[in-house]
C-alpha cells in the first residue's frame, strides 16, 4: 500500500507516482506480471489520459467506482474512518502540517502493530506472516514482539 498526502492539490503526477509506488512494493518490479485492477473514485486525475496509459504500461487497469455510490467507495471510507479515530483524534494535531508529518508513523502502525478483528487480532504484516504470504527475509522477529502506546498484543 502507497498513499499520497500533501498541503497542495493532488494532480496527476501525484497519481502515477502512487501507483508506481504500490508496484514496487507489491511486486518488486515496475510491471506486474498479470493485469491488477486498481480502484479509484471517478476524481478527473484518475481518469485523465496520462494516467490511464501509465496505469496500463504498469499492468494496471483501471476501475473506477460507480458514480453516486457512496457505499462503492466503502472499503476506503472505512480506513479513513479508522485512521481519524485510532490516530488522528487522539494526537495532538495542530494543524495540517503535523497530521502530513504523523501519517507515515501512523500507516506503519497500522499495518505492523495494530490489531485487526478481521485478522484474528493480528495487524497485517503478522498475518501476512502467519499466512506464509511474504518472503522469509520479510518475517522480522521485532513485529511479532512490538508494541504501540496504548496496545497489548497478545
């Protein structure tokens, strides 16, 4: 997973270099070896020209939400929704500056450390690992034993 946050608008480069991002990650190369769908909302940088044929250089295809629907869009409004509550209203978050400053720490936390119900009460990364789904270099011994302010992984 990749993320773009910023002060300014979010154009199309912005875009493209998401979704670079999350090929890398995903598949250590900068094409997948199959086509990916990559969902966004209709937003014009995501339907602009340049980042549909970069999405297919990539071996992504683009799918968009259907328009008006907001319950299409779910998927995402739920971790926004869990990032404002688990992260956001209990820092002290000043302004927009300190929030851009904090996501990376915050996005880290929630996919090495924080329990999800949906995972057994594992965060990701362990399940990921409980599930042999990454490499062995990957299985790190600290993300088993780690634990956030204010969370008790048992």
């Amino acid at each position: 997973m990749s993320y773009v946050a910023k002060p300014d608008p979010i154009v199309a480069d912005d875009i493209q270099t998401l979704m670079l991002e999350c090929v890398e990650k995903r598949f250590n190369k900068t094409k997948t070896d199959r086509q990916i769908e990559f969902l966004s909302d209709r937003g014009a940088i995501y339907r602009a020209y340049k980042v549909q044929l970069f999405a297919q250089h990539l071996g992504l295809k683009s799918c968009f939400t259907a328009a008006y629907s907001p319950e299409s869009n779910g998927m995402s409004e739920a971790f926004v929704k869990t990032i404002k509550r688990d992260y956001v209203y209990v820092s002290d978050c000043y302004d927009a500056q300190t929030v851009l400053e904090l996501i990376p720490e915050w996005i880290a936390d929630y996919n090495e450390s924080a329990p999800h119900s949906a995972l057994k009460m594992m965060s990701p990364k362990q399940f990921k690992v409980s599930q042999n789904l990454v490499e062995d270099s990957e299985q790190d011994a600290r993300i088993l034993t780690r634990q956030s302010p204010g969370r008790t992984l048992n």
